[in-house]
C-alpha cells in the first residue's frame, strides 16, 4: 500500500478504532513506559524528504514552529525515521521558508503560515501534525489540527492548565485523531531501564528518589522567561522532566507535594518566573522524590535509593550521552536518536491503530503535578494531588 492510498484509508475510516483506544487503552499506558519498544538505532535516511519515492510508505509530518528545537533536533531527526517523513512546515516567518524548503525538499503546497494553518485539512500529505511551539500556544494548536482531521503531537509541557488538556484531549477524540506528547525518553535506553530496574523491583523496593534538570538561561527576552507563554519557569521546562523521571521509574503517580521557591539573584531577569525551586513528591508507599528544577545552575540526573542499593543516570535527560550505574555496575546500552524512535513509534501507533505510551493523558497528568507544585511552593503548604 503506498502512502497516498494509507492517507486515502485512514482518512475515510475517520479512526474510529483510535478514539476508543484513546479514550479506553491511555490510561494505562500512564504509568508505564514503553518497555517492549526496540532499542535498535534507525540507520535509514531521508534525505530530500519530501515526496520522494523512498516515502511512500510514510506518514507525513508537518512541523508547528520552526524555532531550536524543530529546526535543531525534529527536522535532521526525521531524516532518520522509517515510518515518517517531514512533508510540511507551518511558519509565521516567510524568511525561514527558503531554508527549510532548500533543505528538506519541501514543495510550496506544504508551507503554511499561522494563518492558513486550517486549510492543513485538504492536503493529504499531512497525516500528523507536530505542536512545537511557546507552551501557552500548545492548546490552541492541538485543538485546530485535531479539527483539521490531523492526528497530533504536542511537544511538553502539554499545556498550562488541566482543563486545556482536557479541550486538546476532547478535541482529538471529538476527531477520531490520536494525540501524543513529546516525551521523548519513553524511547531511550538508558531511561527505560531506569522504569525496568524500579517497576520490576530489582533491588527491592524504592525508598527515595533524587532528580535535577537544569541550565544557565541566556537571552533575557526570550518566551521561557515570559510567564505568558511559558506558563512558569524551569519547572514547566525542564523541572517536568523529573516529575516524569519519578513515575517511570517507580511505575506510580505521586500523591502530595510540598515545595520551595529559591533565591531570585537576578530579579530582573527572573521578575515573571522562578529562577529555581526544589520540591518533594510523596508516592504511594512512602515514596519521597525530591526534585530540582533551575534556570542559573547545570543540573542532569536521576537517582533512585532502593532496598538493596542505589541505581541512577548521572547524565539523565539530554539528548544523547546518557550514562547510568547499577549495584551489577555501570549500564552500558545502545545510543539511539531518540526523536526519531519517539515520531516512528507514533507512526506506528497511528497505522497499527494501536494506543502511543506517551498520551495526552499522560501529559495531562504531568500538568496537573506541576500545578500542584507551584501551589505548594506559593503557599509553603502541603498539596494533595487527585
Ligand atoms: P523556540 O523559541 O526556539 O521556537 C519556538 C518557535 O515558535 C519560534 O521559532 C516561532 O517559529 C514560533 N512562535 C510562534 N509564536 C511565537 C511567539 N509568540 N514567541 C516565540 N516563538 C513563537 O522554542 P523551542 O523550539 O526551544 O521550544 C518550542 C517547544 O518545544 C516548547 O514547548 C518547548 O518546551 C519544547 N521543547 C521540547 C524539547 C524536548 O526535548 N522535548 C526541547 C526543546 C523544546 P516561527 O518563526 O516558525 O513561527
């Protein structure tokens, strides 16, 4: 079947079988990894993406924001992909299209501004659409590709509030259409043994659980700074990645948190957002997750104290250059592109019709947490978390 007929077939269909997998199958894939997807690295290029011959049997992703992480990390990944391919380019800076164009090949009947971005619904080489703008921008966009018949993939944080990912997640299901968030280290090796050395117990039980994500923040101007469009600080940006960090690894949601704000030293610059916070996740089985999220300070791991000793990423949440240590001894896995697993895999969950790891769901909950911290951090309170 070529990729024109598979866009044909799905969109006649309506996906009817992915709503109910949506609504029905996501909440259990909320707690757990992906841990049966393959760790072996996609060595296939794209190159000259766009309709060309070695496509056919892909689904085509069109781009929301053509900022870093689009250009840097989603764009030379899905050169790489086997089950998609970059079709199109959504933009609202007509001097970015001739790069892009040059570069992956992408004809003018796929290039869309924030404007005409609805009209993505005629055009069949666009299967999936891929949000990767300002988080504030997130719920707006999901909600208008889902309408447009497009299955969606929401980069995190999902969105501000629970109640916009409930509108994103209605929307897709009002749709027919699946809905996934970027969480990319659902597909990376190093991080998927961190939830099968914790979910499967293999020193016994977790009794506490140590995270930090964090970097010096450059270009005072920029969106992350903007409380607006960013929702908060490096929690929403990077302190998301250890809320993440403890569920995986412990395969449960946490209960309570309590938090704390630290010191401003730049109060210009941080004067919308927190410049850093630590807080305190209480799981299930007296479970303490003690987090770290920072704006001025280079921070990458996680840690998780068991029973029968200590397993941790030193250099957790990057890109690539994860190491890990066990009590059996240092993990030694194989170094995958883990954007490219992450879009195959939603590629794949689209044309088998079967549920993503990583759903809205998912990130729903994540959003939830994150308000729950930024509650105890303003209160100095404990927060329960529903
Ligand atoms: P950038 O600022 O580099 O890019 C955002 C792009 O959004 C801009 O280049 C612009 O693209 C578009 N845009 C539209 N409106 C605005 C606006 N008002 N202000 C700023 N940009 C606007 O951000 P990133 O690429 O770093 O982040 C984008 C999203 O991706 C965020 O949600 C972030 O959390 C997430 N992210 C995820 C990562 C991951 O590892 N999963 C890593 C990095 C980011 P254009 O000019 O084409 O319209």
């Amino acid at each position: 079947m070529n990729r024109k007929s598979i866009s044909r077939q799905y969109s006649r269909r309506k996906f009817i079988h992915d709503l109910s997998v949506n609504a029905g199958m996501a909440a259990l894939a909320v707690n757990g990894l992906n841990l049966f997807s393959s760790c072996n690295d996609n060595t296939e290029k794209n190159k000259g993406s766009a309709m060309t011959k070695g496509n056919q049997n892909k689904l085509g992703i069109a781009l929301v924001g053509l900022g870093n992480y689009a250009g840097g990390q989603l764009a030379p990944a899905l050169e790489q992909t086997n089950d998609c391919y970059l079709a199109g380019i959504v933009t609202g800076t007509p001097s970015k299209i001739d790069t892009w164009k040059g570069k992956y090949n992408i004809p003018d009947k796929n290039i869309y501004n924030y404007q005409t971005f609805d009209s993505i619904r005629d055009n069949p080489d666009i299967d999936i659409v891929y949000v990767v703008l300002p988080n504030s921008m997130h719920a707006e966009y999901v909600i208008r590709a889902a309408r447009a018949g497009k299955h969606v993939i929401c980069e995190k944080p999902m969105a501000i509030t629970p109640e916009d990912c409930d509108r994103m997640i209605a929307a897709c299901k009002e749709a027919g259409k699946m809905l996934s968030i970027g969480y990319r280290l659902h597909f990376e090796p190093y991080n998927l043994e961190m939830a099968r050395l914790g979910t499967t117990k293999a020193y016994g039980n977790i009794k506490k659980m140590n995270a930090g994500f964090g970097f010096p923040i450059g270009d005072p101007t920029q969106w992350r700074l903007n409380k607006k469009l960013a929702g908060g600080g490096p929690l929403e940006d990077v302190g998301i990645y250890c809320i993440q960090g403890f569920c995986y690894t412990t395969g449960l949601d946490p209960i309570a948190v309590t938090a704390q704000e630290g010191p401003k030293t730049d109060k210009e610059k941080f004067r919308d957002v927190e410049q850093s916070l630590t807080w305190e996740l209480e799981f299930p089985g007296n479970i303490i997750c003690h987090g770290k999220a920072s704006y001025s300070e280079g921070l990458n791991y996680l840690q998780a104290e068991a029973e029968k000793g200590v397993f941790e990423l030193t250099s957790a949440f990057n890109y690539s250059g994860q190491k890990g240590n066990t009590p059996a001894g240092p993990m030694d896995l194989p170094k995958v592109n883990q954007q490219a697993k992450q879009m195959d895999d939603f590629a794949q969950a689209v044309k088998n019709r079967r549920p993503t790891p990583v759903p809205g769901e998912m990130g729903k909950r994540d959003v939830k947490i994150i308000q729950a911290i930024y509650k105890a951090m303003e209160t100095g309170k404990r927060v329960e978390i529903s």
